[in-house]
C-alpha cells in the first residue's frame, strides 16, 4: 500500500502563505511517499514566482514529481512565450519534462501537456505517448500505472471545464495499452474523480482521472484551497481530499475505487466535513 499527495494549481505568485505553511504542515503530518504536482506551479512564469515554488518543492517532506501548467508558460512576454516557452520552468524546477518515479507497487510517469499555441486545453504528442507507453507496457501487472498531467480531461461534474484535453481519445487509447488506470490532473481548480469512459464512451476500458483543486493560491473560483491524499494498492484507490479549514487543512470527504471484472467501480462517499 502507498500513499501519495496529489497537489495543483500551486500559482505561486498569488500563493496564500499562510496556506503554503498548512499545507506543509500537514504533509509532514501525512507523510506520503511522494508528492505529485500536476501544473500551474506559477501565476505568469515569471523567474521570480518560479523561485519561490521551488523554495515550497524543496521544503517538501517526501520526493516530488512535477509536471508544468499553461500558466508556467509566459502568456504576455511573446520573445520567452515562442522561443523558449518551458525555459524558466525547466532551469528552475527541472529540466526533466517526462519525470519517472517507479517502486515495488507504482509506476508514476509525468508528460507535459503545456503549449503554446492550446494554452487552455493542453495537448500530447506522438512521440510522448509513444514513451510512456515503452516505459509502461513492459511493467508486471502488480504495479500500478498512474499518469500525471495538467489538463483535464473530463468536465466538472457540474458541467463547467468542458473544453477538454484535445484529441483525448487518442490520449487514452494508448494510456490503455500501456496499462495506465490513473491519470491526476487540475487545471479547473475543482476536486473530483470520474471513470473517463463516462466522457469518452469509445474508451475501450475505464480509467480513473483525478482532478485537484488550487492547494495554495487565491484562485479557488468557490472551492478551498484543497489537495488529494491517495492510498493505493493495485486494485483499490481511495481518495481523501483535504479542504483548507481557515488555520489548517481537514478532512472533507473521501471516496474510493474498487477494481471489478467489469473495471473500476467507484463505492459510496462519506462527507467527514462541511465546506469551510
Ligand atoms: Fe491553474
Ligand atoms: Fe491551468
């Protein structure tokens, strides 16, 4: 069994301190093995907002894995936005746009899905679906695939956020062959989990996607600052999402995922606390 974090939408920039502080705390409370960051680590990818996110990185209490967001690509500064659109991202988080973390139990890939020119849905290429598939398919199957991404590819459950990941469907076909049954994403600020065939009925098997609200900053578009805590094993995912309470982060629901023949069927949900 492991434990990760799932955090988002870091936006340093517009980071709330005292926020940053709780959630540090709570993390060294939690102790996950490791810390997932799916994009948008910055407000406007300026190099100061970018040092100030790998200050938070590097005070993390367990290894992280990051990918960038749209917003860690310059939007007004054209020169950075066409010659060099991950430059900042790449010298001051990492140079790595395709992070493994493999174990005895999981296989995390991250793949960047920022660009320039679909700055609000994100894309993926050939050429890295190609290698997460080479690195993936091999595995034995008492691992568990995860994919980490920023752009989601399902809509809210309240219909908003549906401009999607494009070409998604071509996305996942390749994400089944290479076994992926998680993908954790942000991008809209809101916490949820669907099965992607719900979206993409021509799926040919169910995929989980995990999506996490802002962890820090002052865009929560009405929802807390929050981020995911996920205990794993091979055929059980369960999913705590932690809301900022005003001093620190609680407990304000968690539901869990349950592989089946048929593939995964999500069990009931307890609400353990009110939104703040
Ligand atoms: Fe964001
Ligand atoms: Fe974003």
């Amino acid at each position: 069994m492991k434990l990760i974090a799932h955090i988002s939408d870091l936006h340093f920039g517009r980071e709330d301190p005292h926020v940053v502080a709780g959630l540090l705390a709570d993390l060294e409370q939690a102790k996950p093995q490791l810390v997932v960051v799916s994009g948008d680590l910055t407000q406007r990818a300026r190099r100061a907002e970018f040092a100030r996110a790998r200050t938070f990185l590097d005070a993390l209490p367990a290894p992280w894995l990051a990918v960038p967001g749209n917003h860690d690509i310059p939007l007004w500064d054209v020169i950075h936005r066409l010659r060099s659109p991950l430059g900042r991202f790449r010298r001051l988080i990492t140079n790595d746009l395709t992070p493994f973390h493999l174990d005895d139990e999981l296989a995390v890939i991250g793949l960047n899905t920022a660009r320039s020119h679909s700055w609000k849905r994100g894309r993926l290429s050939s050429d890295q679906l190609e290698g997460a598939r080479k690195l993936l398919q091999p595995l034995p199957a008492s691992v568990l695939k995860i994919a980490v991404v920023h752009h989601n590819f399902v809509p809210r459950p309240d219909g908003g956020g549906h401009q999607v990941m494009k070409e998604g469907q071509r996305a996942l076909d390749i994400f089944d062959d290479a076994g992926v049954d998680l993908v954790l994403s942000g991008h809209l600020h809101r916490g949820y989990s669907a099965d992607t065939r719900v979206h993409w009925p021509g799926s040919r098997r169910s995929l989980i996607v995990v999506q996490c609200g802002t962890s820090v900053s002052r865009r929560g578009r009405g929802e807390p600052n929050a981020y995911n805590l996920l205990t794993l094993t091979r055929d059980r995912v369960e999913i705590a999402h932690r809301w900022w309470g005003g001093d620190q982060f609680v407990e304000s629901s968690r539901h869990s995922w349950q592989r089946d023949s048929s593939g995964w069927r999500r069990d009931g949900e307890t609400a353990t606390q009110l939104q703040p």
